[in-house]
C-alpha cells in the first residue's frame, strides 16, 4: 500500500509536524472558543483570525463509514478492503480518516475511537488512523 | 422576485449515451456547435436568435479562461448575456434559472446552455501518465494546497462512490434500511428504460435479485446502484415567452427554482441525511406556488439509489424517514403512481459527465411536450426536476410546466 504523502502548506505544517511527535494539534478560535478542522487561519464559526494550535487527545467516536471493496485509487491496491471513515472528535469536529485494526463487519457507527499515528515512510511522513478504544 | 414563466424552454438536443470506447471523439468546441444546431432545428429558431449563452466552466478541454468568448467565437454570435456554470451535476438545473433570469431582466430573449460530454481527441503532445493521473482524480482536486489533496487523498478519501456509501450508512443508522427498497429504486428505472431506446440499458432488464447479487463497491451501494459514465452531451434553448410561442413545440415554461450549496464533502455537513435539496426544492415550489403533489412526474438526479431516496425525502415527496416505505408503495415507472425518471434515470440511461443532470431536464420537456412515445405519461403539465453535484454538496430544483 502506498497512500499520498501529504503536502504541508504554511498554514498547516503545525497539524502534520504535531503528528509525527505523536500529538494531534487542532486550531481553536480565541475568541469564540470554536475548533477549525481541517487548518485555516479563520474561525469558520465567527470569521475571527485568532486561532491557536491546541493539543487534543484524539478521542473520537465514529460518525460513519463505508467498506470500499474497489480500490478507491491506484496507491490502494492491494489493501482492499479499505475501512474508509469520517470521525467525530469529543470536541466535535469531524476528520475523514480510516480504522485499522477493525474488522469491517465490526465497525459501528457510535463506537468509541483512539488515534494511531500510522508513519507513511522513512522520512517520518504520519497520517492520523483510528482504532477501535 | 420570482420567475413568472416569462421564459420557457422551447428546444433541446442530446447525444445518445456510448461506451466511451466506441463513441466519436469531439472537441468541445465542435460538440457545442454540433448540438446547438441540433437544438434550433428542434425549436425552430436560427442561430442569429441566439443572444445568450451558458457552458460548463469546468474542464473545458479547449480553453482555461474566457470560455464563453471563445465559445461564442466559434459559434458565430454575439451575446448580451454570457455564463459558465461549474456546478457538477446541477449544472443543467443552474442554467435554466439563470437563462430564465436573464431573460426577464431583459439582458437577451434567447439563451443557448449546454453541456459537452464526448471526449476530445487526445493532444498528441499530452504526457499520458499525467492524464491518467488527472483521471483519477475525478471530481478531488490534487493541486497543493486543495484541502481535499491534504486531508483526503492520504486515506484514500476520493470519488463519489465512498461519499454517496457513507451517507446512505449514516441514513441506515438513523432511520434504517430497506436493501430491497433500495434496489427497486434502480428496477424501476431499468424497467423505463425498456421503453426509450435511446438508453444505454434499452433491451436490458433488471431485477431485485440482480441488484442484489451485483458487486458490492462500496458498503450499501452495489454496482447496480451506482451510474454508469458513458460519452454523450446535450443542450437546450430557453426563450421568451414571446418568441416561444412561435416555436415547434409546446413551450415548457420555468415557474420555479432553487439552488443550494452546503459543503464540499459531506464529512463537515451538520447533518449529512438533510441534504441541499430541501431549502433548493422548497423556495422552487414557493416560487411557483406549487407543491409537491401537484407534479405530474419527478425528473430526480440520481449518481446513485441513495441520491433519489434522499432527494424525495428532502424536496417533500415523502416524510424524513419515510422514503423506503415510499419507494416500496409507489410504482415509480412511466406506468405507475408516481412517475420517477421515466428515460431510465442516468442509471439506465447513461451518465454523460454534467450532461447526465440534463438528460432529467430534457425528459422532462420531452413529457410536457408529448412526444415521449411509448413511455408517455398521461397526465403531463408539470415536472419537478432536479441536479446533485459533488457528493450531495450543491442542489438545484425547477417546477416545470406546459404552456
């Protein structure tokens, strides 16, 4: 399997860098307390430009899924079926991610979530998975 | 403001739906000129009544920038009203409205729209690593700094298929799930396209059990379930009411329509099962003060089963949650109480690029008019139709009605 390396921009190397130290760093707006994801350097809830990167444990719960049985693109060949998901943090933003470790018949919308920080190649590139807590 | 039926869609024109593999490779340019003229020999107008025009913005194979200039260029007019419209699979929907629009400004009396769908022949000096890359992509934007790009693609995030599947399992788990229900949807549409040969499943028969028994893609959405993109396009013509009445056929008037963009991807909705088309479909039939029961038939954008369902729940043909009950009640063929798709949807006709959200439009102008042939409705003055682009992030609804 070999997922695209994500790009970092300016405004979101904080999230992609915070991974690789195995933290999960979301901006908050400082002055409606609203969580922006994915990075901007707006608060999508009140327009302020006051965000700040806040450390969150990455627990989730599952909004939904789907059991791709066809590889949704080239790099996932191989590594079908993909347990494709979109979480919900606790603090209430939602994440298109996939679970490893899930069987596909056992995934549950609702069911409790925990971050794995999955390293995509020797250059320490990490993109955040999730896994049954 | 509202549309007052002072504009009506008087002519249309639409590529039969191939195989990409065996249909003729156009330029974009060239299938624009192909089909407008097609279209004013059905509407009975010249091309120097044409004083409008929309087109697609987005991958327009001759041109990045100034479309319509180049578009109207190579056409021979001059207009007083010039559009591109990139929204998807809405994007039939959008230039009807706003042709109609222009037209009661008093901006132009005659809007050519249109959509192509062939293939242009390939550039020989293109690298075809890189077009097939660009292929699969889709509808996903790959450019550095597309939050799609980022935040998608590295988890294999990309397409419709795993949109479409992950709303209809967060509707299984809200409201519950009928699969049978759910594979009639696509029987019923397979069964109109029996009577229109120019689909691409004409002479092609489904059942339940087949839609069943076909591959699961993505978890609920078998393969039956899910459109078939095939080469194609099609155009239409809308016209003042003036000018309408001395066309061919019986004028179908605009009377009403919405449009609503909500997301990208559904994942950052607030409620992905309550999708665009409601507040699109409620200030369309405010404006034409109308509703939903009085529609002869329902012309419903339909990627996928899940879209239809949503779409009829939402737009107010049935209650939120009650669509599988609706769907088992109703016969939704030509033949039946409640006429959904009667061409075969897209699912059996063909998904033609943007073009396939025209393909509803011009059935429904086919059906007011009468000259629908054997599939031809009894009763048909008014038409509910309506566009889905992107994975249900942007709707648009018309009321349509006969002259």
């Amino acid at each position: 399997m070999n997922a695209l390396i994500p790009r970092p921009t300016d405004i979101t190397r904080p999230f992609w860098e915070g991974l690789r130290e195995r933290r999960i760093m979301i901006p908050r707006c400082q002055a409606c307390g609203g969580w922006v994801f994915y990075p901007r350097r707006h608060c999508t809830h009140c327009a302020a430009q006051d965000l700040a990167w806040t450390e969150v444990s990455g627990r989730a719960t599952l909004c939904t899924f789907t059991i791709a049985r066809v590889p949704t693109l080239p790099g996932f060949a191989g590594a079908e079926p993909q347990n494709l998901a979109v979480v919900t943090f606790n603090e209430g933003f939602n994440m298109n991610t996939a679970l490893t470790g899930v069987a596909p018949d056992a995934m549950r919308i609702g069911m409790s979530l925990r971050p794995v920080f999955d390293v995509l190649d020797a250059a320490g590139h990490t993109r955040l998975l999730f896994t049954a807590d | 403001m509202s549309l007052t039926g002072k504009a009506a869609i008087v002519g249309c024109a639409q590529y039969r739906p191939e195989k990409y593999a065996t249909a003729p490779q156009m330029f974009h340019l060239e299938q624009i000129a192909d089909l407008a003229r097609l279209a004013l020999i059905d509407a009975g107008l010249t091309l120097r009544d044409i004083d409008g025009l929309a087109v697609n913005g987005a991958h327009f194979n001759e041109a990045t920038a100034f479309v319509p200039a180049v578009v109207a260029e190579y056409l021979g007019l001059q207009v007083g009203f010039a559009e591109t419209v990139d929204l998807g699979g809405t994007s039939a929907v959008a230039m009807a409205w706003r042709a109609a629009a222009a037209i009661q400004l008093g901006l132009c009396r005659a809007v050519l729209c249109v959509l192509p769908g062939r293939l242009a022949p390939p550039d020989p000096d293109a690298d075809p690593a890189a077009v097939a890359a660009a292929m699969q992509l889709g509808a996903h934007s790959g450019c550095f700094g597309a939050p799609e790009a980022e935040f998608d693609l590295p988890y294999g995030h990309v397409g419709q298929n795993t949109g479409y599947a992950m709303i209809a399992q967060q509707y299984a788990h809200r409201y519950g799930y009928d699969a049978a229900a759910m594979a009639g949807i696509a029987v019923a549409q397979r069964s109109n396209a029996q009577a229109n040969p120019e689909a691409l499943f004409y002479g092609q028969p489904i059942s339940v059990e087949d839609v069943l028994n076909s591959k699961m893609v993505a978890d609920p959405l078998h393969i039956l379930e899910i459109v078939m993109p095939v080469a194609g396009g099609a155009a239409f013509i809308v016209a003042a009411d003036d000018l309408a009445r001395e066309c061919r056929h019986r004028p179908v008037l605009i009377r009403g329509c919405g449009e609503q963009l909500d997301f990208k991807s559904p994942s950052y909705a607030r409620d992905m099962t309550v999708t665009p088309i409601a507040r699109a479909a409620q200030r369309a039939f405010l404006m034409a003060g109308m509703q939903p029961a009085d529609m002869d038939m329902a012309q419903i954008y339909d990627c996928y089963t899940i879209t239809v369902l949503l779409s009829l729940e939402d737009a107010g043909f049935c209650a939120k949650g009650e669509g599988m009950a609706f769907v088992r009640d109703h016969d939704l063929t030509w033949r039946g109480d409640f006429p959904l798709n009667t061409h075969g949807g897209q699912l059996s006709f063909g998904q033609a690029g943007t073009a396939g959200g025209m393909s509803q439009l011009i059935e429904a102008v086919t059906q007011i008019r009468g000259t629908a042939g054997e599939r031809q409705l009894r009763r048909h003055d008014t038409a509910f139709v309506s566009g889905t682009g992107g994975v249900m992030s942007e709707q648009g609804a018309l009321i349509l009605t006969g002259a």
